[in-house]
C-alpha cells in the first residue's frame, strides 16, 4: 500500500507502508463492517419485537374498551383479552407478525441501507437469470433445506434424551380458509421478502466486497443466530447459505426471495395438513412429498454442476477488493487529503494484501456489534428453551 505527503514545492512523496500495517488495518475495517452487521441485525430484531409489542396493547385497549362500550362485563373484557394472548384470535396475531416483519426487517434495512450511502442497486440486486438457471437452483435449494430438515429433527432429538426442550409457541394454524390465507403470507410472504431484502440485500451486499464466501456464512449466521431458539439455529443457518449462494451466484435476490417462500410455504402446509388430517395421514404424505422434492432436487443439483462449470463456486475475493483500503483511498481520485488538481492515477501498489477467511471469520466475531447481538440473542435461546428430567436419570 502505498501512500503520500504533499510538499511545499509541488511534488508528491511516495512511501509504502508495511505489509503487517495494512493487514491490521483491513483486519479493523472488516472488523467494522461485520460490527455494522450486528447492529443492523439488532436493531431489526428489537424493532420488531418493540413494534409488535406496541400494536398488541394498542389491540388490547381497544378490545377491552369496545368490550366494555357495548355494556359488557369486566369478567367479559378479561375473557376477550384473554382470547387474544393465547391466540384464540388469530388474525390479531397474524396482523401483529406481519406489521413486525415489515418494520422490523423491511424499513430498518433500508434505513440502514439509506444511512450507510449503499448503492441500492448493488445491494438490492435483481439481475436477469435464465429460467434454465434459477428452476434447478431452487428445486436443488428446496432439496437442501428438506434434508437439513431432516438433520433438524435427528438433533431436536438428542436434545430431548438430555432434556432440552424447545418451547411451544402459540399456533398460528387458522380455522378458516381467511385465517389460512394470512398464515401464508405473514410466515411465508412478508418474511420472504423483508428477511431477505436485509440479509442478503444489506447485511450480505456490504460484507460482499471482502469475499463471497466471507459475505455468505457472516450473513448466514446472524440469520440463523436471529431465530432464537435451539432448534431452528442450524437449519436456518443451512437454509441462509443455500440463500446466500444464490444470490453471490446469480447477482440477484430473487431466486433466494422465491426459495425462501417456497420453503415457508412449505411448513405451513405441513402445519395446516396435520390439524386437519391428523398426524399419521401427515407422516405418509408429507414422507413422500419430500423424498420426491430431495430426488428432484439432486438431479436439478446434477444438471446445473454438468451444464456450467464452476457453477458451485463463488469468488473469494475480487482484485478490486484484497486491498479495500487502498482501492477506497488511492484510486487516483480527488479525495478530502489531496488537492483537486492532483487527478493523474497513483503508482501501482507496493502491496497486495488479501485476508484468510479465517483470520475475516474472527474479525467477524471480535468487534462490539456482533458480541452484543450474540449476547442478545444467546439470552433468548435460553428463554426459549426448558429443561425437563431426562427419562434415564
């Protein structure tokens, strides 16, 4: 890296600076930008626990007071209340994790996004994909979430024989076909879109320049950790590098938007199946579906690795980008330190200094932001979770 002083007689003079100097200094710059990823995922976790939080005691007070304006009992209020809080209602709570989704993760990340100068462009990409290109990566995606579905399950298991079991949380299942429509789309829909426009679109696009492997698993494992609970964290983190994948790949979210649903989608079929066929019309049917979707999938997997090569690989780091700092600094444009006549290209580099991904992984975790939201979110796994007796003790 090589940087300059600006003399009284006109004259530039150039000095390098050592090799351990700018490795330090591109070790705090993604350190910084993994920091700025905590925090956004933070503050989207937060928000949409707070907005949800607010629009259940606004709902609260009014259904308490409609109760009692149309000459009910206190006792009757109480009950409507109750109803509510254990979800008896459920297009209260649809409405209540709908509003959260879109706050929480949809306008926070383009708040984000707007604050830290993103080109929305970049960040939020949707380049053109061949439908002989996105059809086999979803179909192979969907068989990869099926099978971590299944690992999901084996580990929630071996939880259990030492038991640690997950909470139950309140059905979201409907009793109609309204009801249901809006399981779809506050489950499916609305985190398909929100998640994946902060994840792989803010989170992902502003780690992207240190590497795609480095912007996928970072991004894949906030996502994950965010879900909060035990059983749910290695799936979603599976789930988040297929999505991640995807998007370096393609150079566009929509294929990690559309897998993203379709999974979604998928559990929620599976839930409303089992209420209203039982759970052993649920084990035959369900079976079956997805040894079909992994059978499909590894052949759509098997075309794409045969038709492109290289197609499951993703660049580590671009040229552009082993020396961020120097790239940013000295690319021969007028900055802040040189003058605005001073617009001839610099020399070339002394140095290019590129990080391992894992010296990138433990700036990743060593910074402020992370920590914290790591802390935040270690504490509500906890919470989610229960210890019982094991059977063997």
């Amino acid at each position: 890296m090589q940087n300059f002083n600006y003399n009284n007689y006109g004259s530039y003079t150039y000095y390098t600076l050592p090799p351990e100097y700018e490795k330090q200094m591109l070790k705090k710059e993604v350190a910084h930008a993994a920091s700025m990823a905590g925090l956004i995922a933070l503050t989207a976790l937060l928000t949409a626990s707070v907005v949800a939080v607010i629009f259940e005691f606004v709902s609260l007070f009014l259904r308490a007071s409609s109760a009692l304006s149309l000459g009910g009992s206190y006792e009757e209020a109480i009950n409507s209340l109750y109803d509510m809080l254990s979800g008896a209602n459920s297009l209260d709570l649809y409405f209540l994790q709908g509003i959260g989704s879109l706050a929480g993760f949809g306008l926070i990340g383009l708040i984000f996004a707007k604050r830290m100068k993103l080109n929305f462009n970049k960040i939020f990409c949707f380049s053109k994909v061949k439908i002989s290109v996105i059809l086999p990566m979803i179909l192979g995606g969907f068989a990869v979430c099926m099978l971590a579905n299944y690992s999901v399950t084996y580990l929630m298991q071996n939880f259990e024989f030492f038991g640690i079991v997950n909470r139950e949380g309140i059905s979201l299942t409907g009793h109609n076909l309204t009801q249901n429509i809006m399981y779809y789309v506050v489950v499916s829909v609305l985190p398909g879109v929100c998640e994946e426009l902060l994840f792989r679109g803010v989170i992902l696009g502003s780690l992207r320049k240190y590497g795609g492997p480095f912007a996928i698993i970072g991004s894949s494992l906030l996502f994950a950790i965010m879900h909060g609970n035990i059983i749910q964290i290695p799936f979603a983190f599976v789930v988040g590098v297929v999505l991640g994948f995807m998007t370096v790949k393609t150079n566009s979210m929509l294929p990690a938007i559309i897998l993203h649903m379709l999974n979604n989608a998928f559990v929620v079929s599976s839930d409303i199946f089992m209420q209203s066929y039982g759970e052993d019309m649920y084990e035959i049917v369900f079976t079956i579906i997805i040894a079909a979707a992994i059978v499909i999938g590894l052949v759509a997997i098997a075309f794409l690795a045969k038709s492109s090569k290289g197609t499951f690989f993703v660049m580590r780091t671009p040229n552009s980008a082993k020396n961020t700092i120097a790239t940013n600094n000295l690319g021969g444009q007028p900055t802040a330190t040189q003058p605005q006549f001073a617009v001839q290209p610099l020399q070339p580099y002394g140095t290019n200094v590129a990080l391992t991904l894992k010296e990138k992984m433990r700036a990743f975790f060593l910074n402020p932001g992370v920590i914290v939201f790591l802390i935040f979110c270690l504490i509500t796994v906890i919470a989610s979770s229960q210890w019982q007796k094991p059977w063997w003790i």
